[in-house]
C-alpha cells in the first residue's frame, strides 16, 4: 500500500513542482559496502551492505535520471562560486572496503559516475576491519554468556537481544576512544570474550594499491581519519592529529593533494562540532561530509555537507531523492 501511495506521488510529478520552487542543492549519497550476498559478511558489517544488483539498479537509476557531480562542484557551489545542475548527485563511500573496488568501482565506470572513496587509513595499513565491525563480531560469536563492563556491571548475553544491548554499549565506549586506548580496549574485549575476527577478514579493506588504482580510474579519494573514533567525543589533539596525520599518509601513497575528509558516526552524538570543523581546515580539507540528513545547499559550511543514506532498493532511494529535492524529511 505505501509503495502504491509513493508510486503515486512520484507519477503525480507533485514533488518535481515543489523542488522547483526550493532551489538547488546536491544530495550526496553515503554507501559502505557493495557485496554479491549482503548476508555473507552481516556478521562484521550488519546493515551497510547494499547488494551488487541493488546498487547496479541504483546507479543506472542516477545516471539516467539525476545529474552525478564532483564535490569539487557541490564545494563551489555551497560557498556561491558557481552553480550546480538540477538534480545534482554525488556518490561517496565510507570505511573503505575492498568491494569498493571490486564490485562497485566496475559499476561506476560502467555507467559513467565517478565516485569518492573515504578510506580509514590505519584500516588500510594495518588490513584490519574498523573497531565497529571487530566489536560486532565478538558480541555476536563469543562463547560466553555474560560480560562484565569496566565499572563491574555485568551484561548477559544469553540472547540476541541481549548481545544486541552489550554491544551497543561497548560501542559508545570505544567510541570516545583513538589510536592505541581503542586497540587496546578491542583485544581486552576479544580476551574476555575469547573472540576475535578470523585474520582474513583483514582482505575485506583496501590495500594501497587498490586506492591508488581508484584515482588513476578517475575517483576521488578522502581520509575516514586513521583510527575511526567519534571525532565530537575524543579531545581536540586527537581529533586533529586523525585529521592530519591520515591526510599526510595519504598524500605520501597518492602523491597527490587529499582535500575531502568524511567524519565517522559511531554511537553517539553529534558526530562533529565547530572545534572539529575549525580543526579540519587548519589541516587543510576543503570539504568535509557528515552523516547529517538533508541536501547541500548554497551558503553552507563546505566542511559540514549533509548527506543522504540510501536505502536498498531502487525505488526507495527514487523516493528518498525526491524527497530530498523537494525539501521533506524522509
Ligand atoms: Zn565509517
């Protein structure tokens, strides 16, 4: 019934009048993961995966219907410089998953969209999956069937639900926390727990040849940070030194300038502040991406651009842009 209604909406072309009387704005989609079976690598990644046919669909969809755009463009256009097509879209990944190049990267050169890779550099250096993914992993295998946390309160973890609860709470811990306090705070877990990602998970994220092969194939490529912590919940040194530190390893193995950074958003909130913001452009970002829902419009903050999480359907993310561009909340 709800497909029916939004079929009808979308034919109705009600959306498409209001959005020209908003103005412009780009939608910059967020995606994570393209797998040929999302529900082979559920168990590190949980809901990010969109499947090799969904997102075929969804890219064919953009370059037929929307107009995909740099976001060098959608820079210039938010500070006023210049203006962008009606329809305008971006494409973006996070964390930086070997799919990116293997199953996605072909699609986006197939259909002509060029795309933004946010990789996290420790991830990439260290081939290891990011913290999120190695804690879900241990929630969900270990053995044990309790957990007790730092100040003693013990977590059961007889159930799905249960597990579900610790995990999430683990999350915001590890969350506040970078570089070696994180490390160390996941193998006290995978200690405890006697639970640990299998060592060839590390071959689901990029190596370095592969994200210099996605500039030379015409993408661009931005810094995740080094370490993926919550940037608003971890002190400023660390939040500049994830900032400086992943662009400058970057620069090294592209040997080219790295301008566009993405803020992780695990647990809590928010996920960026003005210090943060201030931050990136002391260590020179020209743009950088949130997980903030709406369009980029003209006259904002270049270095906090919403962005749009698409859903896993075709339809779903016609709808989602439609919305977008007609400025409702979907
Ligand atoms: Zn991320």
């Amino acid at each position: 019934m709800k497909n029916l209604a939004r079929t009808a909406v979308l034919r109705s072309g009600v959306l498409r009048m209001i959005r020209g009387l908003r103005g412009r704005g780009a939608a910059i989609l967020m995606y994570h993961s393209v797998t040929e079976d999302p529900r082979c690598q559920d168990i590190f990644l949980g809901g990010i995966i969109h499947s090799r046919s969904a997102f075929r669909g969804q890219m064919e969809l953009l370059a037929r219907q929307y107009r995909p755009t740099s976001l060098e463009q959608v820079r210039r256009f938010v500070r006023g410089e210049s203006d962008i097509p009606d329809g305008a879209v971006v494409v973006t990944f996070d964390d930086g998953y070997v799919d990116n190049y293997e199953i996605a990267a072909p699609i986006l050169n197939e259909v002509g969209i060029p795309a933004t890779f946010y990789v996290i550099v420790g991830c990439v250096e260290q081939g290891k999956l990011p913290w999120v993914a190695r804690l879900r992993f241990i929630f969900r295998t270990t053995k044990k069937v309790r957990w007790a946390d730092s100040s003693g309160k013990v977590w059961p973890l007889s159930s799905e639900v249960e597990r579900d609860k610790a995990y999430l709470f683990s999350c915001d811990a590890c969350c506040k926390l970078a570089g070696l306090a994180q490390e160390k705070y996941v193998a006290c877990l995978e200690d405890e727990l006697d639970a640990r990602v299998p060592v060839e998970s590390g071959a689901l994220m990029l190596n370095y040849d592969q994200v210099r092969e996605l500039t030379r194939q015409g993408h661009i490529v931005g810094s995740h940070t080094m370490t993926h912590p919550n940037m608003a919940h971890v002190s400023l040194e660390e939040a500049s030194f994830e900032m400086t530190e992943s662009k400058k390893r970057l620069e090294r193995q592209l040997e080219a300038a790295v301008t566009h950074f993405s803020y992780p958003c695990p647990a809590l909130s928010p996920h960026w502040t003005e210090q943060t913001v201030a931050a990136s452009r002391d260590a020179g970002y020209e743009t950088a991406v949130t997980t903030d829902g709406g369009l980029a419009r003209k006259g904002e903050n270049p270095l906090s651009l919403n962005r749009i999480r698409p859903t896993k359907t075709v339809e779903g993310l016609r709808w989602n842009l439609e919305c977008a561009f007609a400025r409702r909340t979907v």
